[in-house]
C-alpha cells in the first residue's frame, strides 16, 4: 500500500502534446476542405456567368446578377475573378480546355484537343485534319456563349477587343502547332505547311461558326462535315471539290 508521503513524492506524469503529424493532418485538411469549396465556388460562377452572358450579352451583364445567380457574394466573386472582363475570360477559356481550371498555354493546343489524337491519326495528314474537325465541331459546341459574347463585346469594347485578339492569335499559333509538322509533299503544290495552318485557322474559325450555325442554320453535324470537307480540299491535292451539305439551308 502507498503511503502518503510516497504518493506526495511521485512526480505527477506530464501531459504529453499533441503530435506534430496530428496538427500538420488538421491543417491538410483544413486546405483541402478549403480547396474544395474554392473550386465549387468558381464553377458556380462561371456556369452563372455563362448563362447572364447568353441571356444579356457583356454589357448589360451585371456583378450582382452573376454573383446572385452562383448564390454568392459580389465579393467573392471580385476575389476569385477581379471584374467582369476577366470572368468573360474565365468562361472563354473553361470552354476552349474543358476544363475550370486549366489555362491556356500559348503556342500550344489545349490538352483536350490533343488527348484523343491517336499516333496514327497523327502521321496521316488527312486523318488528322478529319481529328481536327471532330474537336473543332466540339469546342464550337463548348464555346458558342464565348465566341458570341466576345464577338460583340469586340465591336464597342476595346479593352475586349485587345482581349479577342490576343485570343485569336492564340488559336492561331495553336494550329501551327499542330498542322506545322506536315509534310510539304504531303500538301496541294505551292502551299506550305505555315499555309496550311493558317488556312485552317481561317476555315474552322469562330466565324465560321457564326456564319454556317447561328446566321444559316446550320447542325453542327453539318459544320463538322463542311469544314472536314472544305479543309481537305484546300490542303490535298488531287480532292474533289468539298461536297454539298446534307440538306440545303434557307438563305
């Protein structure tokens, strides 16, 4: 039995702290919750302002509405994104990548446009144009909202002006990338493989998206089809002539 005096004597154990591993799992996370509201929060408003851009156009889109469309505050959308022009950028550029949060890379094509291109698809310069077209026909899906904002935003905005520009120099040195490795014999005599890119940069163009879908009605069945066509006949040699749409659109 303990005396006491004994039981006086003993010191008394010292609570041990809280490991440095326990603290260091709380604040990862903490982050990590962090991270995961930060990116739900962005993805609202980038779908919000997506929808107050195909609904009002650039200038008569609002911060508020955005913000109260996302179900947040004017300020975290001024924290995530700045202003409108740049959340008009983020909703390009989330369309163009497929991606919330990817960024564009200059001088390269976006990842999604090359994650399907097959080795073969790649060597065969027809084939690849015809992978071209598909992903084309695709982004054209993505970023019809974008393309038409910034179109006309463009046309009494120079800030987005210089915004649409640079952007379209992008795209442009993008298809440099991908079609400035083919070969020269591969292509119609004359035209070299900087031509050929920049021919296809002209054909499957926001443009003609505006063109062929919004204003002639085209599907985008039919888009995929004329610029796979009308790419093939411009670049190859000894191709007919880029055959007739589906169906007859009215003019």
């Amino acid at each position: 039995m303990t005396s006491p005096d004994e039981t006086a004597a003993r010191p008394s154990q010292p609570s041990l702290p809280a490991t440095p591993q326990a603290g260091t799992r709380r604040v990862s996370r903490q982050r990590e919750a962090g991270e995961v509201t930060r990116r739900e929060t962005r993805r609202r408003l980038l779908a919000a302002a997506g929808a107050e851009f195909a609904e009002r156009g650039y200038a008569a889109a609002t911060v508020t509405r955005i913000a109260s469309r996302a179900g947040v505050s004017v300020q975290s959308l001024y924290n995530d994104w700045g202003n409108k022009r740049n959340l008009l950028q983020a909703v390009l550029q989330a369309a163009v990548t497929g991606d919330d949060d990817a960024s564009l890379t200059p001088g390269k094509p976006p990842a999604v446009i090359i994650a399907t291109l097959s080795p073969d698809d790649a060597a065969d310069p027809r084939r690849l144009v015809a992978h071209l077209s598909r992903q084309y026909r695709l982004l054209a899906e993505r970023a019809a909202v974008g393309w038409q904002t910034y179109r006309d935003a463009a046309a009494t905005d120079p800030d987005i002006a210089a915004d649409w520009q640079r952007l379209s120099e992008m795209r442009r040195d993008a298809f440099h990338a991908l079609l400035g490795r083919i070969p020269a014999g591969a292509l119609r005599a004359g035209l070299s493989p900087a031509l050929a890119a920049d021919t296809a940069w002209a054909i499957a163009s926001p443009e003609t998206h505006h063109q062929l879908v919004r204003q002639a009605g085209y599907g985008y069945d039919e888009l995929e089809e004329w610029v796979r066509t009308t790419l093939s006949a411009a670049l190859f040699p000894d191709q007919a002539a880029p055959s007739a749409s589906p169906r007859s659109p009215s003019p």
